[in-house]
C-alpha cells in the first residue's frame, strides 16, 4: 500500500485433500526491511574501513599466535615486500634483532589485554636494511580469535632529518667553540661518521694562491697521510678541478685513468666519494671518504647529503682557517624541521564522517565534535577560496593539485601549517574525500630561519648585501612609481685593520657589533642598515621628504660613532668614511646607486676620514683614474719606475748637512715624476705599500752606506714609515734585515711615524717602538702638532726627535697661532729631552726665528730641494763631511 516497496522472507508449502490432490498453497511472509538495511550499513562500513585501511600511508597489520593474518599494502611497501610475501610470517622475524625480546614482553602485555602506546622501534627490511619506525599495538579480535592490531609509521625520513639537523647544529657548534685546528677536523670526521660510512676519510685544502694542495686532516686504512704537493691528477684533483661530487666505482676509476683525467694513485678502494668544499663559486677543497670493502658502498644518496653538509663544513673551514691564522672564528648553520604524523579523515557533505587521532591531535578537536564541523572553518581564512575551490574541483571530478600546503586554524586558536593530499573516494553512493594531512609547521618555521640565515650577516645580525639588494630594487621600484627619493649610505670604518690587527678579531668583531648597533639607533625604523662584509656596511634610507634629511642623518652617524667603544676594558675611538649616492639624481638602477655611493666613499678616504661626500658624476672619472693608476702602481716596482729622492737636513749647532730624509717618487711613464701624495694613499688602500715599504728601507740604507764610504762616515738617512707598515708584524725583522744586508750602522738609521699613526694604537706603538729601539735605531715623530696626542702618552714613547709640521712653518713669522705652537713645540721636545726638526723652512725669516728658540735642526728649499741621488751625492760632496 502507499508503493513503499519492503523486503520480506516467505516460506510456502503446498496443501492436499484427503485423496492427496492439491488444493491450494499455505505460506508464511515475514517483513525483513530492517535487517536487510542492517545488513547493507554493515557492508558500507566495511568497504569504508577497507578503504581506510587499503589506503592509509601507514602500515596496518594483524598476527595471531605471532604470525601476520593480515598487512595492508603501506605495510608490506615498508619492509620491501608484497603483501602476500609476509602473511604467515612470524611477527618477530621482522623486528631488529636487538629489539626483539623487549617486543615480545610487549606481546605478552597485549595478549593481556592491555594497549601498548606508539613508541619508536628499529625493524628489518627484506634486503637487510633497517627501519625506522613507531610501532602502535593494541589487543584486537580476528575472526572470532585474540590477536594484535599493530600500527606501523615510517619515521626514516625523520630520523634523518633530526640526525641532519644535529650534524649541522654540531658543525655550526664545532666552528665556534674548538679552537684546535686538529681537534675541529677529528670532530668534522666524527660528525659525518654519524651519517655514513667513513673509516676512511680526509680533507684536502688548496693553499690561497692554489699552488699547493695539503691534507690537513687524513685517516686511512691503506695510505699514509700524503705531504703537500703540487695538484697532480688523482680523483681529490678531479673534483677540485671540475666543482663537482664524484662517486667513483673502480670502473669509474678506470674509465677516468683512460680518458686520461686521473692517474694511479693510492690504494685502490671500492667506492671512493669526493665533494666539494666551495667558497661562494670558488672550490678550496674537498672532502673525501672511501670504502675497501664490498659490503660498505656508497649511492647517490650519500653523495647529496656529503654534499649538503659538505656546504656547512666548506663554511666551517673556510671560517676555521681564517681563525688558524687570525685567531678567531664565527659562523653560523643552518636547521632542518621535522615532519608531523599524520592525520587521517573522511570528510563528506557538510561534516567528518571519520577522523582518526592525529587528525584530533592535530586540530585540537575531539573527534565528537568533527562530525558535525564545517572542513572550511579549520581551514585559515588567507586560504578558504584556494581550498574550497580545489575541493569543489576534485568533487567534481575536474583536474586540480592532489597535494597543497596551507594553514589551519586550531581549537585553541592556535596556526598550524599542513602538508595536505586528497583523493575522491564513494562512501554511501556518494563522493567523499579521504584527505591526509602532515603537520609542517616546524619545517615551515625553521624554513623560515633558514630563510633569515641566508639573508642575514652571521656576525651583527643586519641584512646582508642578498637582502640589502632585494629591498633596494624593491625601494627604487616604489620611489619611481610615487615619485620620491631615496638615498644610499656606504659607510668604511678607518683603520678598522690596524685595530683589527693589532687587538685580536674577537675584539674586532666586538666592534662591528658595537658600530651595527650605533647605525640602527642613527635611522629611523623603515630604513634598512645592512653589512656587506669586513668593515663595509650599507644603508637604504627610503621615501625622502627633503634631501637636507641626507646631511642631517649623516652628521648623526658620524657623531654616534665618534664616542668611544669601551671593549674588554679599552677605550676605542673610531671614525668612518661616508660616500652618499641619491635616487634618482645618481642612478636610476640599485647598481648604479651602490656604485656611486662606494664612488663617493673612496673619495671621503682620500679627503682625510670622518666625513662624508655627496656623489657628483666628476667622482666617476677620478675613481676611473684612480684605477688606471693602480694597475700601473702594481707594475711600478718591477718595471724599476720607483726613485729615492734625498733632502739634507741641517744642523743648526754646526752649520752643516746632518743627515738626509729619504722620499719617495713615482716616475710615471705617462704622468712624469709623481710626489708620495699622488700615489701613497692609494697604496695604502689596495695595501700594494707593504712590498714597496721594504724596498725603500733597502734602498734608502744601501745609499747612505754608500755615501758614507765615499767621505760622509756619520751621515744618517731618515725613511719614513707608512701606517699599513708600521702595523705589519714583521717590521722590527724588516729593518734588522736591511741593516743587515747594507751594513748601515743601526744609530744612522732614522724611522719617522706620523703622529696619528703613532696614536691611533698608543700601547701597540709602544711596544713595536721599544723593539725598533733596542736594535739601536732612532725615532722620530713626523708631522707633529697636527694630530691629537697624550702628553702622557708622548713621555712614555721611546722616540729620539719631534718634527714640527710644514703647515706651522710656512706662517710662522705672519700667524701667531703657529708662531705659538711652533715655540710650544720646541719647548715641550726640549723638556722631554729631545730634538726638534722644522720642515718646510724656506726663508731667511723663518729660519730666524727658528734659531732664535734654539730649534736643532731643519729642512726645505732654503736649504736644498729634494735631489735626485746622483745630485745629492754632488751635494754632499760640495757641502763637505757631515756633522
């Protein structure tokens, strides 16, 4: 009735008489509906379950009486065999050896009834290799018999992203805190025998100029530790030479001995793996291990993650031998992020029809309250429309992205990161879609710092030049598009070298975190203050209102760093030359403006320091000049275009030639004669003064000898010495060896310093002062008055002579100011027991009145010109011997 159809069970039979002849039927109808759609329930969700099962990334297993009954295919992928291979296996025989008696107490315990917790276990592959895994095991009911449910997760991938991330964090922790140079490649070898075979391993390292290649560091069971040598032609030479990693087999070997690229070298090994250690595209060297044994070989897989660390070691020991040789390391490394378990759901219509407990974990939802919530609440706004549309796609059977990555939004309010995959499956007639999803988060995050390591300067924390240029290009882009200006900063610390030098690099480095810090409280938040490297830093002041804002904030700056930097207990006093390039007056590219602004730096070094330029396009064809003259400087000593000039000095108690200052002129082959001026600062910067300081020393000493043995036996020769080589560490060997060799007597040598440079270290002067003296030379402090020194300083200097700077001279008799400070000059050297030198004096006026305050000795053009050594040797001869 109403035509709802019903299901029914009948039972008929059929009726007789009394004779036995059929009469009718007698039949029973029972009305089945329910239980049939019982039935057809049950059998949905055992196709639902199967499907979970069937198709869940983790192994699902059943063992009654210890033998597998049941394995799904994730399990039986895992341990590298068919599903039919280990159904009526023992359970056991895949567990590790070493774990099988702790998991079958764990049996027991679940036969009694009681669940096992997930916990992390080593089993067995088909080919021998370990597993990996967490095991979950539960008691569970098999065709009406006990048995055990066990859940198996793959954690391999983990464990080797957690053990990559502990080598990386241990090599990152061995470059900054072992200080023996051994000591830091026994534990670089230590670290890669946690990831691989490597009994038998070594590093190679080129010398600076390439010419040597050494084995710092070399264990083998066959060879001895090789000597440095010349590159020759082995498999270490090959990827030094190609870049590249080599995984060589003894085929490869030969196949590289006959095309000629190898040579016979060493023992011969079965597998011999060798990558790369670069500095930026340049390889230094390589780090090789090596097996003798067929049962250790290495793959592909060993080569990229011996290449992947090799990245963090090649850092490591680039770091470490700049710290061999300065003392100091610092470096830092990168981590790797660790993947969650998974979640696993079904989600239909408008709700979770099942979700398992990571998925609850995940969300932080019981799995009650999934059933009846919206996908599109969990998921984060930001990417609703991205998920709801390829959800839709996928439902309706359209092409779209199995797999994505997105946030979620947790119960606790709580964002988390997923790794998410989906497939359409019919649950009830119906598509439904069965979703995994991974927790990333951690990844993401550590994504993220790998991302600020990369774009960041180790030491100070700032933004490095990757960085720097990305925001520039981005800064110029919006300037041009609204029309406002933008300025660039290129900011050198003076003399940063010297301090760096002479105090140690862990005081330098001090320093630069002190001058970084000084930077950013100078700017105002959205500007960007960036370290390119060494003592160079760069700053991005964007949207200009007015570009009198430049001159404002560079005063700033050079003011903040003019107080003093209190390090270890010393007071250092810095200065920095500033060049300044504006957007879009020079430049209308970030290159363009970078190189302006470094353009106009080098000019506010050669204006004195502690200043800053403005750019003018006439800077352009100086630093063009500038560079012409520098690759002619290079050749300048070996072409002999460098010539001695000589100056008498006169002493005024006797009347005659005391001694010579020796000069330095450049005979330029296109520009003429060229006075120390027009080429010593250059010299200083590209620190091309430190061969041509040694040569002068020789020189200027071998001719004064000479002169001596022609007739002047007490004539002295003064040389001046440079800032760069004063500082070097060899300079008291560097005089004794020119002594030496020209056979000047020590006291006939006169060393002059400029006054800034002796103050600029005052206790480093000191020291190198009393070593220069106690080889029985005589000191003198050059251009005096117009530096800044300590009195109390001064009196401790073990120095023989002041020079009275040219610039007080000249006015002397017209200027009471340097009337005044020449007769202080003379007073003050006098007290302290010294002699005093006046240069520049070129009339009878000034020579007056030098003479009248009993000033010892002078030089200038009253006297003699600069004269070229055969002219100064008619000189001496003219004037007679000297006092």
């Amino acid at each position: 009735k109403g035509g709802t159809p019903r299901y029914v069970s009948a039972s008929v039979s059929l009726m007789r008489d009394e004779q036995s002849a059929p009469v009718g039927f007698r039949g029973v109808v029972i009305d089945v509906s329910e239980r049939r759609r019982a039935e057809e329930a049950l059998r949905e969700s055992e196709e639902r379950y199967r499907h979970l099962v069937e198709l869940s990334p983790d192994g699902i297993a059943i063992h009654r009486e210890g033998r597998l009954v049941f394995c799904n295919p994730a399990g039986a992928r895992m341990l590298g065999y068919g599903v039919d291979e280990v159904l009526g296996k023992l359970a056991i025989e895949f567990v590790h050896p070493a774990s099988r008696r702790f998991a079958a107490d764990r049996m027991k315990t679940i036969l009694g009834g009681k669940a096992v917790p997930f916990i992390e276990e080593k089993f067995v592959r088909k080919d021998g290799s370990p597993l990996e895994v967490e095991v979950g095991t539960m008691p569970f009911t098999f065709q009406n018999a006990p048995a055990i449910q066990v859940i198996i997760r793959d954690i391999t991938e983990r464990k080797r992203s957690e053990k990559l991330q502990a080598v990386l964090y241990k090599i990152a922790q061995t470059a900054s805190a072992v200080e023996d140079v051994e000591a830091f490649y026994e534990q670089i070898h230590s670290i890669v025998g946690e990831l691989m075979y490597a009994r038998n391993f070594y590093i190679a390292l080129y010398d600076e100029a390439g010419d040597s290649l050494s084995f710092p560091y070399f264990v083998d069971e066959m060879d001895p530790t090789p000597l440095p040598k010349r590159p020759g032609k082995g498999l270490t030479e090959y990827v030094l030479r190609t870049g590249e990693p080599l995984l060589a087999s003894p085929q490869t070997f030969a196949e590289l001995v006959a095309k000629g690229e190898t040579d016979l070298i060493g023992g011969p090994s079965v597998d011999w793996l060798g990558v790369p250690l670069k500095r930026g595209e340049k390889t230094f060297g390589v780090l090789v291990v090596q097996s003798y044994t067929e049962s250790m070989r290495y793959g592909e897989t060993d080569r990229d993650l011996l290449t992947f660390v090799s990245q963090h070691v090649a850092a490591a020991i680039d770091r470490k031998r700049a710290a061999e040789a300065l003392r100091e390391s610092e470096t830092r490394f990168r981590t790797l992020a660790e993947t969650a378990p998974s979640a696993i759901f079904i989600y239909q219509g408008a709700g979770f029809i099942y979700a398992n407990a990571s998925m609850a974990a995940l969300t932080g939802y019981a799995r009650e309250e999934l059933g009846s919530m919206n996908l599109w609440d969990m998921v984060h706004p930001d990417y609703k429309d991205l998920i709801r549309g390829r959800g839709l796609a996928r439902l309706r059977g359209d092409e779209a992205p199995t797999g994505y990555q997105f946030k979620i939004v947790r119960k606790d309010g709580e964002e988390r990161w997923v790794d998410f995959s989906a497939a359409v499956i019919d649950v009830g007639g119906r598509p439904a879609v069965l979703g995994t999803a991974f927790d990333i988060t951690k990844r993401k995050e550590a994504e993220e710092q790998i991302k600020n390591l990369a774009y960041h300067d180790a030491l100070t924390g700032l933004p490095n030049r990757l960085l720097f240029n990305d925001r520039l290009s981005v800064a110029v882009a919006q300037a041009h598009r609204q029309g406002y200006r933008l300025a660039i900063f290129f900011l050198d610390v003076d003399r940063f070298k010297v301090i760096n030098d002479s105090l140690g690099h862990s005081l330098g480095d001090r320093l630069l975190q002190g001058v970084a810090r000084r930077l950013l409280s100078s700017v105002r938040e959205g500007d960007t203050v960036a370290r390119l490297g060494g003592d160079e830093f760069i700053l991005l002041l964007p949207a200009l209102n007015r570009t009198e804002d430049v001159a404002k904030v560079a005063e700033k700056i050079l003011d903040s760093l003019k107080l003093p930097f209190r390090l270890e207990g010393r007071e250092l006093y810095v200065t920095a030359s500033m060049g300044i390039s504006l957007y879009p007056d020079d430049g209308a590219d970030a290159e363009t403006l970078i190189k302006n602004a470094d353009t106009a730096m080098y000019r506010a070094k050669e204006q004195g320091r502690d200043n800053y330029q403005l750019y003018t396009p006439a800077m352009n064809a100086t630093a063009v000049e500038r560079l012409a003259l520098e690759n002619s400087l290079r050749k300048a000593l070996a072409r002999d275009e460098l010539e001695l000039y000589y100056q008498p000095l006169l002493d005024l108690g006797t009347g005659r030639v005391h001694g010579l200052e020796a000069l330095l002129r450049w005979r330029h082959p296109e520009r003429g004669v060229l006075a120390p001026a027009e080429f010593i600062p250059l010299a200083e910067i590209t620190g091309l003064i430190l061969p041509i300081g040694p040569w002068v020393l020789r020189t200027a000493c071998a001719r004064a000898r000479a002169w001596q043995e022609l007739g002047h036996p007490h004539l002295s020769i003064a040389v001046n010495l440079s800032a760069r080589q004063f500082q070097q560490p060899d300079l008291v060997a560097q005089v004794k060896r020119a002594l030496e060799e020209t056979g000047l007597a020590p006291r006939c040598l006169d060393l002059e310093i400029t006054e800034t440079n002796a103050m600029s270290n005052a206790e480093a002067t000191i020291h190198t002062l009393r070593e220069l003296k106690a080889l029985g030379v005589r000191i003198s402090i050059d251009d005096f008055g117009i530096g800044y020194s300590s009195l109390s300083y001064l009196k401790r200097l073990p120095i023989d002579t002041l020079k009275i700077d040219q610039s007080f001279v000249r006015d002397i008799t017209s200027d009471p100011d340097d009337a005044a400070i020449a007769t202080a000059v003379i007073a003050l050297a006098h007290t302290l027991k010294l002699r005093v030198v006046a240069e520049g004096v070129e009339t009878q006026e000034q020579l007056a009145f030098l003479a009248a305050r009993h000033c010892d000795r002078m030089q200038g053009f009253l006297f003699s010109r600069p004269l070229q050594a055969q002219e100064c040797g008619e000189f001496l001869a003219r004037t007679g011997r000297a006092s």
